[in-house]
C-alpha cells in the first residue's frame, strides 16, 4: 500500500510537471503557425534586418524595434542590477531586524503593483523630469530604463536574498576566522558562492523587463527608428504587438505573431547567453 502509495504521487507530480510544459509547447506552436506564412512570403532576413515597418504598405521591418527591445532592457539592467544586489546585500547582512521588517513588506508591495501603474508615474513624473532637467522630448529609452529598472528590483532582490541566506553560517564564520573583513567576507567568499542563485535573479528580471509591455507603451515614445542616444523614443516588440494587435488583420496580424516568435527566441538566446557565461566562468 505504501509502495503504491509513492508511485501515485510520483505519477500525479510528472503529471503536473507534464502539463506545464505541454502549455509552454502548445503556445510555442500556436505563434510558429501563426507567425510562419509571414516569414515565407517577406523572408526571415528582411522582416528581422528590415528597416522600414508599414503593414498598410506591405512593409514588414522590425529590426528598429529589436534595438529598441536591446537598449531598454540593457538601460533596465545596468540600472536594476547593481541597485538590486546591492539591496539583497543589505538587508541579509547589514540591516537591523526594525529595518528588515519593514523593507522586505515594502519590496513584495513593489512586486505587486500593477504595471500600468508605474507607466502612469513614470508619465506624470519621470518623463517631465527628463524633459526639463536632460534634454529631449521625455518619452525615451532613459524614461523605460528607469521604469522597467524599478520594476525588476523585486525580483533581484529577493531572489539574491534567499540566495545568500541559503549558504551555509561556516563560509562566513570561517572566513572571519581567517582575518577577512566582512566586506571581504561578502565580496570573496558569500557572493561567488551565490552565483548561480544571483545569475538566476537577473535572468528572471532580465526577462520580465523584456516582456513588460504596458508600462513601456507609456513612456517610450513608441517611433518606429532607430535611435541615436538614451533620450531618443523608441518602440518594443513587445509594445508594437499590444498597440496593433487589436485591429491587425491578414498579414498585418501575422506579421505581428512573427514578431511574438522573434522574442521568444530573443529571450531564448539571453537566458542561454547568461547561463553560458556564468559557466564559462
């Protein structure tokens, strides 16, 4: 009985392991039949290098839109990641227990408010600050990063917290015992052996910071060209899909389940990139 037991929860927990990635493959084959025709008929190299994107004219470009993807999320991530680890440091290894108890709440309310929201602020607050205070018209690349960068904090942060918390007390007993300081302590000894769970927390912020899409429509400009500097407006792949899908037809709708495929695969290829250095390493 006990025997079976076991073997019913292993079947019903491969079950449910099963269903997950069974959604992953049917969403990965519903945008491939959807987004394929397109490639056919313009061709993978223009519709990804293309530089002009007018559906109304046949023009299927998205290579400005790919730039725009690549310097929000890397703005996001120069800006989140330091900030992010720097966080996650504090409050394990320097914070007072009155100090604890009130940020951590403060960081999971982050987590929980609702992108429109803080593409809201960043509209009423962060673009007439870069208007006034930069230079350039405010919808910009500068404006998402920072959106986006406050946006993945909680991720990084919690995530490096529980990594470092997971290590053993002896790698910092024992390196103390050795004459480190405690700064030396974390630097040398507690962050390289979080590595794996830190690389984790960027990936996943990395990740949402790609994919956020309401948030960046609102302050990004949304002009299909490339850009020039960090103050320029830019447009997403994610943000051209959620402006125009919703009277897409035709081709025009194909185009747009195409450019779903480009970031899947974008996404593909940061998260391997990511594991690939961290390993190499």
């Amino acid at each position: 009985m006990r025997r079976f037991k076991e073997k019913l929860s292993g079947r019903i927990f491969f079950v449910l392991a099963l269903s997950s990635i069974s959604a992953l493959a049917l969403i990965t084959v519903f945008i491939v039949a959807k987004g394929a025709p397109i490639f056919v008929k313009v061709g993978v190299r223009d519709f990804v290098f293309g530089m002009s994107w007018a559906p109304g004219h046949g023009e299927f470009g998205i290579f400005p839109m790919i730039v725009g993807t690549l310097s929000v999320t890397l703005g996001a991530a120069v800006l989140g990641v330091p900030l992010g680890i720097c966080c996650s440091i504090f409050l394990t290894e320097f914070a007072p227990s009155v100090l604890k108890s009130v940020f951590r709440p403060a960081i999971q309310l982050l987590a929980g408010i609702p992108s429109v929201v803080y593409g809201f602020w960043g509209l009423i607050f962060v673009v007439p600050f870069i208007r006034d205070r930069i230079g350039g018209p405010g919808l910009s690349i500068l404006a998402g990063s920072v959106i986006l960068a406050i946006m993945i904090l909680p991720t990084v942060i919690m995530i490096s917290e529980v990594s470092i918390l997971a290590l053993p007390r002896q790698y910092k007993q024992n390196a103390l015992a050795l004459g480190l300081t405690h700064w030396q302590t974390i630097r040398s000894v507690m962050l390289p052996a979080a590595k794996s769970g830190i690389v984790a927390a960027v990936i996943l912020g990395v990740g949402r910071a790609v994919g956020e899409t309401m948030a960046v429509i609102m302050v990004l400009g949304n002009a299909v060209a490339l850009p020039k500097s960090i103050l320029d407006p830019v447009r997403t792949l994610t943000t051209n899909i959620g402006i125009e899908m919703g009277y897409a037809s035709g081709e025009h709708q194909q185009a747009l389940f195409a450019t779903g495929i480009v970031l899947f695969i974008l996404i593909m290829i940061l998260n391997s990139a990511a594991q690939f250095i961290t390993r190499r390493k």
